[in-house]
C-alpha cells in the first residue's frame, strides 16, 4: 500500500524537503499531488535519517506546501526495452516523443546500470570505418572504445555526430549494428535537424534516440545518458548488436549536474562542479566496452563543447583521463572553411595501433599515418615561419612542405556531409599527398611499402 505524506516542510528552487518518511531510497521515483488533482513528478536525491530532498522534474512553481500530498513509488527510473526500441524516438526519461505506441516491454531495466567489471573486459581490437578521413586515416576508432568529440561552441560537432550515426560500419562482416542517440539539453531546432537527417537518409529504422531539449528539466537531462546506456546495454548484450552510442551534449549534462549540486548547497569543486564530478562522468563512460564471452559491444563517443574552447577546463580534462583519447576540433579550421574542422595533430586515438593493420584496414596504415603526421606537422612549422619572415624566407623544401599541409587540408580533412569514404579511398588519397615529395623525403616508411604503393602514385597509377 502506498502511502501519501503530507510533510512537505520546504521548498528551494527545484528541490522540495519531506520529513517523517520512512523506507526511502536514494534514486527513488516520487509522485507529488497538488491540492487541484493534477500531479508532478520528481526524484529523491538525499535520504538523511527521516527527512527526504526530492528533485521535482516540472519545477516546484505554485506548490502549496500544507496542502501538497507526496507518494515514494518504491522504484527509481525504469526502461522498458524490446527489439521494437529500434527506430523510436523518446525524452530524456524513456517515454515515446514520437507518436507511436508505448513500448510493450520485454523487460524492464533501472537507469543506474553498472560499469563494466575490468577485469571481464575484452580488449578492443575491430576498425570501426566511419568515413571520415580525419578519423579512419589517423585516429581510427575501434570497437569497443570510448573516444570523445572535444568541440567548441558553433563549430559543425552535431553534423560529424550525424555522419558517424550514418555511415559507421564494420568491414567485412554482415553483423547487426545499431546506433543510440542521446541528446542533452539541445534547441528544438538540433533535435529536429537529427530526426529529419535520421529520417531522410533511411538511418532512422537502426537508431534509438533520446531527446532532452534545453527548456526540459535538469533533472531529466541527468537521466538522459544512462537510459540511453541502459538501451545499448539490452542491444549489445541481450540481442547480441554492435551498438555505437553517441551522447551531445556533455557541457549540458555537467551543467545539470552543477545546477542541483548548488541547489543542495553541496560544498562546489573546480568552477563550481561538484567535487564528485570525475566519479560521476566515469560512471557513465565506464559503461561501454566488450565483454568476454558476449558477442555484442557498445562503442561510445561523448561530444561536448569546451567552454571558450578551452581544453584544460574541467569537463573536457576529466572526459580526457577516463577515455581512450579525444578529437579535437579546431576554430581556425573552421574559419578557413575547413569541414569538419579535425585538428589532427592534437587529436588521438589511444587504441588505434589495435584497429589496423592487415586484415583489418591495410598493411600500409601505420607507416602512412606516422608519415602524413610529421609532413603535416612540419607544414604547419613552416606556415607559422612564413607569417614571421615572410614565404620568400622559406627553403624550397619549406616550401613543399607548406604548399603539403594546404593540399592535405583542403583534400584530406575536408570533405562533404554526405560524402562517405572507405578506409582504401583514404590510404590512397594519403599517398597521392605523400607523392608530392621526393622518396629520401618518406623516411617513416618501409622500403617495401615504398616499392608497392609510393612508386604507382608518383607514377599517377592508381
């Protein structure tokens, strides 16, 4: 029998303070009445001997403290999953946003699933080829990583998201795959930019989306990752699916995250974040991987906007020490007109050495991404000396260098929204970059590879 308390004995902001409860949890979901019938919900963030804290989720405005009645449900926030989840779109919390029927579950899974014991993990190993250049070709993702988008505000982060939801494949291998979109305190406009692209390009049947828009409660967009979690969880590990989630944006969410943290007056850490920041981010990440003896993955890539682009801040720096890497988006790319806008020499795939090779992309792959590194490396060295001295003050190599990193720039790392390139389109769009510079210039290449592929692209062979 459940019980209905009239102790509401404050309200601040969001929160509201019931005293006299008994048997509460932490996580709890709460079900408030007003004295007019209509109903709010919320969630118990503290339990302190018989006092309750409750995040109310449409906000407390208008509660009349005597007269409120408040119901513990006994359970936090479940998801109800089956295979029919596939080409749905949801709020923050589960609930169907798109019109159709409610999902008749199959079973139902609390949000605050676990992280994934170390110790069962399973290496990651499996190119994931998502037709971008500036990923496959030099920071390739594998499956079961977790590598985070580091974006700034205004730059095309949501667009890329989208191509990756689009056009990421496993080679070689008809297997099922499937996409989990959540999204966190977004515009209507973004959220509606995703559906129509989802929709128009027939991506839509193999995504799960979880919408949280920026006029939702905080408290829903806390939520919003781990039911989009819990959703992948029952995909890769339950049905067997390679599952890759992509969560923009995680400024939103640890925005929240400081939003209710100072609402409950808890002693604030670095700009204000709670002190458990770090601990609270891991136990989202942690959340993806393999596991040993199950077929499915879930792979994982975080977008978040750096505030003022800058990349020590607390949310990109923590985000940095939990994953396997970071690309980083760049705004004087972006000012050049180049899209997506990779600054590939900060950006890194920790795992990316397991994902290529033969078998897997090309025997070449390693050789050629070292090499394309350090000519663009040394291209970039040879602008910043022009701006200083002036071109004329350039050796002839300085030069070819220069006029290198225009071309790899320009052909390389731009390329179309729609455009979708396979991993042996991008090794050999590298080497016909490469084949601008005379052979003793290539010193990060084997000979042999030299010989196989070097030798056809000087020659304009393909």
């Amino acid at each position: 029998m459940k019980v209905e308390y009239r102790t509401v004995n404050d309200i601040a902001g969001p929160l509201m303070l019931v005293e006299e409860v008994e048997a509460v949890k932490y996580g709890e979901l709460v079900e408030i009445i007003l004295p007019d019938g209509s109903k709010r919900n919320g969630q118990v963030l503290e339990v302190h001997h018989d006092r309750a804290l409750i995040q109310v989720f449409e906000g407390t405005q208008g509660i009349d403290i005597p007269e409120t009645k408040v119901v513990f449900r006994g359970k936090g926030i479940e998801l109800s999953l089956s295979p029919d989840i596939l080409g749905r779109v949801f709020n923050g919390l589960g609930e169907p946003i798109d019109g159709g029927p409610e999902i008749i579950p199959v079973v139902k899974r609390d949000i605050n699933g676990a992280p994934i014991n170390p110790y069962a993990r399973e290496y990651p190993n499996e190119f994931i080829q998502t037709g971008i250049s500036a990923i496959d070709g030099l920071n390739p993702l594998v499956r079961g990583q977790k590598l985070p988008f580091f974006s700034g505000s205004g730059l095309p982060h949501n667009r890329l998201a989208a191509q990756v939801a689009r056009q990421a494949k496993v080679l070689g291998k008809e297997e099922k795959f499937a996409v989990v979109f959540g999204a966190m305190g977004i515009t209507f406009e973004e959220a509606n930019f995703f559906m129509e692209d989802f929709r128009r390009t027939g991506a839509l049947e193999r995504v799960v989306m979880f919408l949280n828009l920026a006029n939702d409660p905080a408290i829903e967009r806390i939520a919003t990752p781990r039911t989009a979690l819990t959703a992948a969880e029952y995909l890769a590990f339950d049905l067997e699916m390679h599952v890759l989630v992509i969560l923009t944006d995680m400024t939103n969410y640890c925005e929240a995250l400081r939003e209710i943290s100072a609402a409950r007056k808890e002693v604030p850490g670095r700009r204000g974040y709670p002190g458990y920041l770090y601990t609270d981010l891991a136990t989202i990440y942690e959340r993806a991987g393999r596991i040993k003896g199950k077929k499915g993955s879930i792979t994982l890539i975080p977008v978040l906007t750096m505030p003022e682009d800058d990349k020590t801040h607390p949310i990109p720096d923590l985000t940095g020490y939990i994953t396997e890497g970071q690309i980083i988006f760049s705004r004087s790319l972006h000012r050049k007109k180049v899209s997506p806008p990779i600054d590939v020499l900060p950006s890194l795939s920790r795992l990316k050495d397991k994902g290529i090779g033969k078998g897997k992309t090309r025997e070449d792959h390693a050789d050629l991404y070292n090499q394309l590194y350090a000519a663009y490396a040394r291209g970039k060295e040879a602008e910043e000396l022009s701006v200083i001295l002036g071109e004329a003050a350039l050796s002839d190599m300085d030069k070819l260098y220069l006029e290198f990193s225009r071309k790899f720039e320009e052909r390389y790392i731009t390329q179309g929204e729609y455009e979708d390139r396979s991993i042996e389109d991008t090794l050999n769009l590298g080497w016909e970059l490469l084949s601008m510079f005379p052979r003793t210039e290539l010193k990060r290449i084997r000979e042999e590879y030299l010989n196989k592929y070097y030798e056809k692209f000087k020659k304009g062979e393909r």
